[in-house]
C-alpha cells in the first residue's frame, strides 16, 4: 500500500477509536441518567416528599424526613466548613507563594484524595466515641472533613482567576493591601467562590459512606444534632440492597430526589461561574 | 509577582500607613492561621485513625494482618488478604477499562474530535464526574449487573474462557462488575486531568510537527504524548487512588464475598467495602480496632499514591522533560 495512504488511515483510524472513547463513556451514562428518571418517576408524588417511610408492603410512604435530614447535616457541615475552607483558599492564593504555602496546597490536594470512607472513621473517633452515640453532629462533622481540602483548592483557583492589574491599581492609589484583599480581589472573585461552595456542597449532599457509622439512620423526623440522623444517600443504600420490589422502587425514586438536588446545585454553581467571571476576566 | 504591600503602604503617607501596617499584618497572621488549619486536619485525621484502630494493635500482627485469608471477628482473628486482593483487583480491571476510554476521550476533546462536538462531550463528563456514588451503586445493581450476567460474560466465557480470569458461575455480582462501575466513575478524574495535561503541551511543537508533514495522529503521538506522559501517569495514578477508596458503588456490586478466587466472574470483597457493611454493627473494640486498621491500610496506600502524582502532574506543568522525542 502507498505510505501516505497508509498513514493517513493510521490517522483516520485513530480518531475514530478516540470517538470510540466518547461512546463507552457516553452510553453508560446516558443509560443511568435515563433509567433513574424513568423508574424515579413512576413513584413520585408530594407525599413522597414529606411523609416519613413506610414497612414494605404497606402503600404510600416517603422520604421526607431523609431529605430534611440532608439539608439538615449538609446545613451543619458547612457551618463549620466554610469559614475555614473558604479561608484557607484566600491563603493559599494571597500569601501561598512561600515554602509554607506550598506545603498547604500540596497536603490539601492530597488531604482531597483520601477516601470518604477514612474520614467516617476519624469522624466516629471524634464525635461517637465521646458522645457514645450516633449523632447528626458525627455527619455533619464527617462532610466538614471531605469539604475542607477541596472548598481551599478551589477557591485559590477563583481567586486567581482575578487579574494582577486590579490588585496593582488598588496599591497604587494607596489602598492597603489587606483592604485591597478584602474590598477587591475577594468581591471580583465572590462568583467563583460561590460556586466553589456550591460544589462542595453538592458533593456532600451526595456522600453516603462517611453517613453509615457517624450519622447512621433514623425512621422519624429528626433535628437534634445528637441524635441519629436520616439521609437520602444512606436511605437509597438500605432501600437498594433490600430484598423487596417495592423498596426498590423506593430507592429510584429517592434517586431521582437527589440526582435532582445536586443536578440543580451543579447548574447553579455553573450559571454564577459563567456570569460572574465572564466580566471578571 | 505582585507589588510588595510594604512599599504600597510605605508610600501611602504617614498616618495611614502605619496604620495599614498594623493592619496587613493583623490580615497576614490571620489568614496564616487559617491556612494552617488545613495542617491541623491532616493532623487530625491521621491521630483519630491511629487512636480508633489502637485496640487492634495488640491483637493483630502487621505480617499475619497482611497475608491472612482468615478473618472472623468473633473470634478475633483477622485476616485483611481477601479485602487487600479485591481492593487491588477491581481497581486494576478499572484502570485497565478507564485508561484508554479517558485518554481517547482527552485526545477528542482537546485534539482531534470535530470542535462542534467537544462542548457538549466535556459538559457530559462533568455530570458524570457529579453523580453520587449510590446512585452509581443503585444502577450498577439493577441494569449493569444482570447486563453482565446475560451477555458480557457468556460472551467473555466464550471467546477467552480458556484463561482462568473468566471462568466460574456467571452470577453477574462480582470482581468484574465492580471493576467495570469504578472504571466508570473514575474515567472523569482522568479525563479531565489529562485534558489539563494536554494543554500545557507547547503548541509549538504540534505546529513543527504538522508543519513537517505528519498528519494529525502522527503530530499527537510524536509531539503530544511524549510530552504530557508524566501527567497522564499522574492522572491516572489519581483515578487509582479514587477506586481504591471508592466505597457505595462498589460494596453494591462486589457480591461481599471473603474469598479469594482468580476469577474475574466470582464475587469478592474489598477494603471500603468491609468497613462499610460491618463498622456500624462491630462486636467491640478490637473489631473496631481491626476495621480502622484497615483504614489505616487504605489512608497509606492513598497517600502515597496522590503525593506521587501530584508531583507526577507538577513536573509536566513546570516544563519541558520528556519532550525530547
């Protein structure tokens, strides 16, 4: 065969098998997406929403109390995560060019990759093993952990993102350089940090493994952060892996509650970001 | 870089700029201090594990805990073998299926994929790197495992059945469903880590290529991928890390199983997994002890390999090595 021809269907070959790529990753998750909302749907209703779950077998039901008992540990974990995160972020992009500096950026980037699994266990030790209890506190801390290292990354990136040139008129017109930090740069980058949180918080929203032994579950209602606690995720798990059809039911529909929340926490964080960086930049 | 603050406030005048003085340096100790909470975490996490896996530690030995099939926690004997072996196993098969997927998937989005295409492409990717892992969990349970049992693995038995990988009862639960739902899972991390990577390759040297008549595979493979190898090493050593760790979608799937079996088919059991299923239900202390040994385990490993491939990624980001091909 002629070289060039050779090579050129080397190339179409290539790119065609880089496609392939697109199609295995594409089909599983166009097959997930539509499967969650297809069976989700079937069992939706408002009282879906707000009645506590029934026995099996017995008709209605819902998982209201698991959704309040979400919001009401994500609530919890980024009380405390926030502050800390958010500030570290501001750290790192303000003062992390040192030797110091580096040293918190790497341990957070690694601190990221743990599993959430490990920080269950180091959440248990500090809160359940004190309190002898399983606690909606012991969640809310466990989130806070996965939270933090990932909420500082991002945010130094936001803060970066804001030109070099603003922070340099601020100096120049005699603006101290931590009201520069605070009136200036932290303002112009408020979008990417929102969307920063808004991530994080979606992430937490869908985290089961750190839930089983901090938080654990719970039948009723419940907003006493030292008492158990139901979540969705958790409640998908123990609908999921159950025997009975009608649980499983359950546990797409309760799927389908939270594919909604995080889709709409995603969406929000990527609307700020489009809007608020755009002008930025 | 950036205009050092003490000449800005030295020239601000003399009243306000003391007093900016004192104030930067209330500012700088104060962010300090927050950025060093992130040490504190770390601290935090490794002295809580240590603390929670103690009791184990007189009851365990670190080579028998290692080499051990036998755990039973009634009777205090724990053997981690069949978690370490699963944990390695599907995350090996998931490397195997999301490394080429991703990087074909990278080289799309950023080289040779129609530029129509390519938003929408990256937008999917980033909604499958957002799905909860439950949810991952749920559907690999009721479509993927029994897809598997079906089709795939009569159709693997028939074609490879002569390795002893696929050779067993085919009952869907297993290594392989676990190795296939991370492979999933981790293929965005990758992904979206080489794209990272790619575009710190100098386009320069695209452009030479191009220019001296390659055509556009032949420019990537001479030009491209030498350069940005060490990253996709490290992005892929970051996808490893994340399906060592990965913990819902995979004790959904496994079968939960503590045995060690060559075959891909037969169901199994892994480190998160364990830890899972019998944390919130331990018979005592030591069964606890034992459990966050095992975490102990998985934070090592982790660690180890998100230190590696945070350097792995730097090195290509800082410049030109390997670029020489």
């Amino acid at each position: 065969m002629n070289p060039l021809r050779w090579r050129r269907f080397v190339n179409v070959f290539w790119t065609v098998a880089s496609g392939t790529g697109v199609l295995v990753a594409l089909i599983p998750l166009a097959s997930l997406l539509w499967l969650v909302v297809s069976h989700g749907a079937k069992g939706l209703s408002a009282s879906f929403f707000v009645s506590l779950p029934t026995p099996v077998g017995e008709p209605g039901g819902g998982v209201g109390n698991a959704i309040v008992g979400t919001f009401f540990m994500v609530g919890l974990a980024s009380l405390m995560a926030l502050p800390v995160g958010v500030g570290a972020g501001v750290y790192l992009a303000e003062k992390g060019d040192g030797p110091a500096g580096r040293a918190i950026r790497f341990t957070a980037e690694v601190l990221a990759g743990v599993p959430s699994i490990v920080i269950g266990i180091v959440a248990y030790g500090l809160i359940v093993t004190q309190m002898r209890r399983f606690s909606a506190l012991a969640g809310g801390v466990a989130l806070a952990l996965i939270m933090v290292p990932s909420l500082a990354r991002s945010t130094e990136e936001f803060i970066r993102l804001v030109p070099t040139a603003l922070r340099e008129a601020s100096l120049a017109l005699g603006v101290p350089g931590w009201k520069t930090s605070l009136r200036v740069i932290i303002p112009t980058a408020l979008g990417g940090i929102v969307t920063a949180v808004l991530l994080a918080v979606a992430r937490a929203a869908g985290e089961t493994a750190p839930l089983l032994f901090t938080a654990l579950n719970n039948q009723y209602w419940n907003l006493d952060p030292t008492q158990p606690t139901a979540s969705l995720t958790v409640q998908i798990y123990n609908y999921a892996i159950s025997p009975y059809e009608d649980w499983h039911s359950k546990a797409w529909t309760a799927a389908l509650v939270l594919l909604l929340l995080v889709g709409l926490l995603n969406l929000m964080a990527r609307l700020l970001s489009r809007n608020r960086m755009a002008g930025a930049r | 870089m950036r205009p050092s603050t003490d000449i800005a406030s030295a020239r601000a005048g003399p009243t306000p700029g003391r007093f900016a003085h004192i104030g930067d340096r209330a500012w700088g100790w104060g962010l300090t201090i927050l950025g060093g909470t992130i040490l504190v975490v770390a601290g935090l996490i490794l002295l809580e594990l240590g603390r929670v896996a103690a009791p184990a530690f007189d009851h365990i030995r670190i080579f028998r805990f290692l080499t051990s099939s036998d755990w039973d926690p009634v009777q205090e004997k724990f053997g981690a073998l069949p978690f370490i072996y699963g944990t390695l196993v599907t995350s090996i098969v998931a490397i195997l299926v999301a490394l080429p997927v991703s990087v074909g998937l990278a080289l799309f989005l950023s080289e040779m994929g129609p530029r129509r295409l390519r938003p929408p492409v990256a937008y999917a990717i980033e909604v499958l790197a957002a799905i909860p892992s439950v949810i991952f969990g749920l559907w690999g349970l009721f479509v993927m495992v029994p897809w598997l049992r079906e089709f795939l693995q009569p159709a693997l038995q028939r074609t490879l059945g002569f390795l002893p990988f696929f050779r067993g009862p085919m009952i869907g639960l297993g290594y392989l469903a676990a190795g296939l739902i991370l492979a999933l899972m981790i293929l965005p991390t990758i992904a979206s880590v080489t794209i990272e990577v790619l575009k710190t390759v100098p386009p320069a040297l695209k452009e030479g290529a191009l220019a001296l008549g390659a055509t556009r595979w032949e420019a990537i493979r001479i030009a491209v991928l030498p350069y940005a190898r060490p990253g996709i090493l490290g992005a892929t050593l970051l996808g490893l890390g994340r399906a060592l760790g990965e913990t819902m979608a995979v004790t959904m799937v496994i079968g939960n199983s503590p045995e060690i079996s060559a075959s891909l088919f037969a169901p199994g059991y892994s480190l998160p997994a364990v830890i899972a299923n019998e944390f919130a239900e331990a018979t005592g202390d030591v069964h606890i002890g034992a459990l966050a040994s095992l975490g102990l385990v998985l934070f090592g490993i982790t660690l180890v390999l998100n230190a590696v491939a945070q350097v792995l990624i730097m090195t290509v980001a800082r410049g030109p090595r390997g670029a020489k091909a």
